[in-house]
C-alpha cells in the first residue's frame, strides 16, 4: 500500500487554499515560508500534479487541488473529532461557537441559562474573531454569521429577517438643529458594521435617494461599540430593528419612519458534517426551536 503523505503537509495545503497566500498561511502556522513552501511541495510531488497556479497576487487553486480541498477537509474534520473524543471524556459535548459580540450580549446569552438547565452536560468555548465561516473546522465547530448569503458548501440555517434602522443619540431629534429628513444626514457621519457594509447605501436605495453622501462613514467590527457612538453622538448607526429594541438604551433614537428590509440576516453555520457532531447537533436544534 502506498504511504500517505504527511498530515503536516495536508495541513498546510488546507491553510493555504484558505488563505490564498503562503505569507498568511505560514503565519496562522507558525512557520517560515520556505518550510510551509516545502509541505505544499512534498504533498504535490505525492499527487502528482500542482495543486496551486503561481502568480504575483498569490496562489489560485488548479482543479486538481479544489478536488483535493474539497475531499481532504471534511476527511481532516473528522480526524480531529476523533482525536478530541479520545482524549478528553467530555470532548464529545464541548462545543467551539463563534459569535459576533451584539448578538452574543443581546440574543444569545439571556437564553443560554436555559440551555444549561436542559444539557448541562453541554460546555461552549466562545470565539468572537471575524471571518468565522472561512475558519470553520478549524477550531470552531459553529458560527453565527452576519452574512447576504452563505457558501453553499456550508450547511446554514437563517435565523432572523429584520429592518434598518438609523440609530442616533436622542440629542439630535432636541435643540435647534432638530434632524427631521434623510437630507440631513449630508452633514452627519454615518457607522457601519464590518459585517454589514452595505447597509446604509441599501437603505438610501430603499428610500428613494441613492444621491445621499453623509460627511463621512466611519466602520466599526463591535456592535456594542457602535450602539456607544452613537449614544454619544458620534455619528448615526445603521443597523437592524433588534439592535435598537434589545439595547433598551434612552439615550438612543430611531431617525425617519421607513420600513427598509435588511440584506443582511443571522444565521446558524457548520460544515455539514459537523451536524453529525453531538455537541453541534444539539445546539443547532436547541437554538432553532428557541428562535433566538
């Protein structure tokens, strides 16, 4: 039987299809480039074939190595599932969420006492890292995404539909320079999320004026963040309908009365064989039948 190239060099053939540089790859590693150059190298010279095209943006996947990404993945996954099951007594019900901060503070944890009470057996690990979807199997089991749309190669659930909301300090609807129309926010800053970075020109589209330019936009990867500048009076957030409700927060306002749909949604994200996970699969059906 032929020997299987070294596990270290799949590892390293995954991290660079997922980042699409040697340079970021052999950093989330912790290696020298020519020693990650060097796995990619040896797993290709077992195959057979080149798995990347080489240019000076980077490195694109040839078909060969989409196929290759594609069935090793799930294959390493399920390798590191086994090993974890082994070697802690509890690993088969340990779950790695990841989880904007927003919706952690505001949905998720207030529910998660009854969570507890129903599997106590159940413990969750929280990430709070962007880019979840892309780092999934690879220390997080789960995400909650902030997403348009999700990779059809990944299993998703949506969890919510929502507005847009302009969220601003209860100060600019008091005073002299009270703001009453859409126009007005020509002299404002608008606050964007990382994760939602369409949000306000969606909105204007919505409304009717897609001419609308604020005095500037400033992004923020922090929900709770945003909710406090614009409590200060920093600028105007444009985020969802909930984001406002559950901040319970006086100082804050919603500006204008349009009712704009969100592109944007919450949703439950694995790869799909990880619904097969005991831990995943119960918090994917306690989460979906809590409707958090």
């Amino acid at each position: 039987m032929p020997r299987l190239p070294p596990l270290s060099s799949m590892e390293a053939f995954l991290e660079v299809a997922r980042h699409g540089t040697v340079k970021a790859a052999a950093s989330e590693l912790g290696l020298s480039m020519p020693a990650l150059s060097r796995r990619i190298q040896t797993l290709e010279h077992a195959v057979g074939r080149p798995l990347f095209n080489r240019h000076h943006h980077g490195l694109k996947l040839t078909e060969t190595g989409r196929e290759l990404q594609d069935q090793l993945s799930p294959i390493l996954d399920e390798l590191r599932a086994a090993i974890a099951r082994v070697g802690s007594p509890d690993a088969s019900l340990r779950l790695h969420l990841n989880v904007l901060p927003l919706f952690a503070q505001q949905r998720l944890f207030p529910r998660l006492p009854e969570l507890r009470r129903e599997h106590p057996e159940l413990h969750i690990d929280i990430d709070t890292m962007s880019h979840a979807e892309a780092r999934l199997g690879d220390g997080i089991d789960v995400a909650i995404a902030l997403a348009r749309s999700i990779d059809p190669a990944l299993y998703a659930a949506r969890l919510d539909q929502d507005k847009v909301f302009p969220i601003a300090s209860r100060t600019l609807t008091d005073g002299d320079r009270v703001i009453a129309v859409p126009e007005q926010l020509q002299r404002l800053t608008i606050l964007l999320h990382r994760e939602m970075p369409e949000t306000f020109s969606e909105w204007k589209k919505a409304i009717g004026m897609p001419y609308l330019e604020p005095a500037g936009i400033d992004f923020f990867d922090s929900g709770p963040l945003m909710l406090e500048a614009a409590a200060q009076g920093i600028g105007v957030a444009f985020m969802h309908g909930h984001h406002f409700d559950d901040a319970h927060d006086p100082r804050l306002v919603r500006l204008f009365d349009f009712d704009v749909d969100s592109p944007y949604s919450y949703w439950f994200v694995c790869r799909p064989r990880a619904l097969r996970q005991p831990a995943v699969k119960l918090f994917h059906d306690w989460l979906l039948a809590a409707r958090i």
